[in-house]
C-alpha cells in the first residue's frame, strides 16, 4: 500500500480532489425559508410529492456515504484517491446536514417529520430503493481484499451501481422532480441548494467513471460480456425501482410530470450511463425534460450570479459541464 503522494501514480485523481475543494458550500448559505409561501400554496397532489421527496433524501445520502467508508476506501487504496474519497465524504455530509434542514424546514411537525425520517421503514416505494442499494453495494461488505478476478469484478459492480443507478440514476431522478417545481417557478430555495448537490453528485459521478476507466485500462480482461450484461441487468432493476417511485409520487400526473415521462426520463439516463461505460444502449430513449436539458446552462448562470459571501474558498480554474443530464 502507498503512503505518500509521491511519486503520485494517478495525477487525475488528484486534480479531481483539488476541483472539489474549490466547489466548497455551505447549507447556511441556502435560504429554505424563501419556499414556505410556495408550500403553502401546493395542491395536495403536489404537497405528497414534496414530502416523498424530502422522505428519500432523509436517507439517501447515508447510504452512500456508509458505502464510501465501509467499501470504497478499503479497497481504493491509492492516496491520491483516498484524499478524492475523504473530500467526498465530506460533501456527503454537507448534504446530510442539508437535508436534515431541508426537513425541518418543510416538516414544522414533530410527527410528520418523524415520519419522513422513518420513510425507509413504511413506505414501499422508498424501502425497495434502499433494499435495491443494499443488495447491490452491499454484496461485498465482507470482503477484505480483492485477490482475484472473482473478487475484482464484485468490486466493479459494486461500484458501477455506486455510481451508474445510486448516484446516476436515483439522485437524478429526484434532482428532475426539484427541477420541474423551479421551472413552474416553486420552491426556488430547495432548487438553489439542489444546485449544489447537483454539482457535487456529478463530480462523485464523474470520479467513480474515472476508476472504472483506470481499471479497464490496468486489467481489460474484466470487461467481458458478462459484467456488461450484469451491467444492464442492475440498471434495468434501477430503472423499475425508481419507476415504481415515480408512481407513488406522481399518482394520475401533474402539470408537466407524469410517471410515463419519467420512464422515458429514467430510460434516457440508464442509456447515457451505459454509453459511458462503453457498453450498448438499452432503451433508445430522448430526454422529455426540457428542464433538464437546460440545467447544466442554468447551473453556470447561477454559479456567476452567485453573491460573493457565498464562497469560503476562491475559485480558480475552468468551468465545465460536460455529463449528459
């Protein structure tokens, strides 16, 4: 195991860790209290989809952020991937924080809140997502060292799934409902912090792709065409998982959102994280979500109209935004 950073094996990881640190925000920065007005205006069918939302983001990030410490740091030992890792983890709990707020905020009820928090336990749609990360990621919580092949291909699944159907797909799917509510010009404060874990997420993503290329690189005689169609296979499950979200918070539809669009929505992603992963396309889906299309060009805008209190650290370097949303 490596120590030191030099000689550094892996320059872009280190790079990556650096971008980060200029991406520094904080949840005090989010001003939640602006949306109140707009929650209470909400019809109910609108109102129940908030609060499923809200209920997954009470959980999701933990989950990854227990993936990060119990899986991927055991294995990526490379240090200048463990220091990508240790910033993450870092970010993950900045969006903790942000939801635990994010529920307080829109939860003012002892009760409901606890509800919310509890979401994982009662109700179905969120308990099979987690079950689904669960069974995925956890396939290898008791594996101490990757000494084969066998070992070696558990570990990529666990971290294509990390990044391609947690991080990728679920996360986006709940980013394109926050989305929807800003392009009807609601919840402008959650859609602000959502900025940011929009941000961060991409970049978790965007990392965890860059491990899986350096991997192909050292050792291609893992990507063979069974981890491609295990692959597809994960994603497929993902995609009916968060279906069956999309259902449960879109009943019989709402103005611009529906369940049906967020297949096509779910399919068009499961298909650009393929691609990247240099495996063929599932479903031949196009974006419905012109919304989403926009966001990278709305998350540049707002990043250059952003306050200047805003940042903690300077901002040096480029800009660029170049995942398919």
């Amino acid at each position: 195991m490596d120590l030191t950073l030099r000689p550094m094996r892996y320059p872009d990881f280190y790079e990556r860790y650096r971008a980060a640190i200029r991406n520094t925000w904080t949840v005090e920065e989010v001003d939640l209290g602006s949306d109140l007005p707009d929650l209470a205006r909400l019809t109910p069918e609108e109102r129940h989809l908030v609060n499923r939302l809200v209920a997954f983001f009470a959980t999701g990030d933990s989950i990854v952020a227990n993936n990060l410490v119990l899986n991927l740091y055991k294995h990526l030992n490379a240090p200048e991937a463990r220091l990508y890792l240790s910033r993450q983890l870092f970010e993950e709990a900045v969006h903790v924080q942000f939801y635990l707020t994010l529920l307080d905020t829109y939860l003012p009820d002892a009760d409901e809140r606890a509800r919310a928090f509890a979401a994982i336990e009662h109700i179905p749609s969120i308990r099979a997502k987690a079950e689904f990360c669960f069974r995925w990621i956890g396939s290898i919580d008791t594996l101490d060292r990757l000494d084969g092949p066998k070992d070696r291909r558990a570990f990529l699944l666990n971290l294509i799934c990390f990044a391609a159907c947690i991080e990728g797909l679920f996360f986006y799917g709940a980013f394109a409902y926050v989305y929807w509510l800003r392009s009807r010009g609601l919840l402008n404060g959650l859609a602000s912090g959502t900025n940011w874990v929009f941000r961060d997420e991409s970049m978790h993503m965007s990392f965890a792709f860059a491990v899986v290329d350096t991997v192909r690189e050292e050792e291609p005689e893992l990507f063979d065409a069974d981890l491609a169609h295990d692959v597809t296979r994960m994603l497929e499950e993902a995609v009916d998982v968060e279906l069956a979200f999309a259902r449960d918070l879109c009943g019989d539809g709402l103005p611009g959102m529906s369940a049906d669009a967020m297949r096509r929505y779910l399919e068009y992603v499961a298909d650009q994280r393929l691609a990247r992963l240099g495996m063929p396309v599932r479903y031949g889906a196009e974006n419905p979500f012109a919304f989403m299309d926009l966001q990278d060009v709305q998350e540049l805008s707002n990043f250059f109209e952003r306050r200047v209190s805003a940042y903690q650290i300077g901002v040096a370097g480029s800009v660029a935004f170049d995942e398919a949303f």
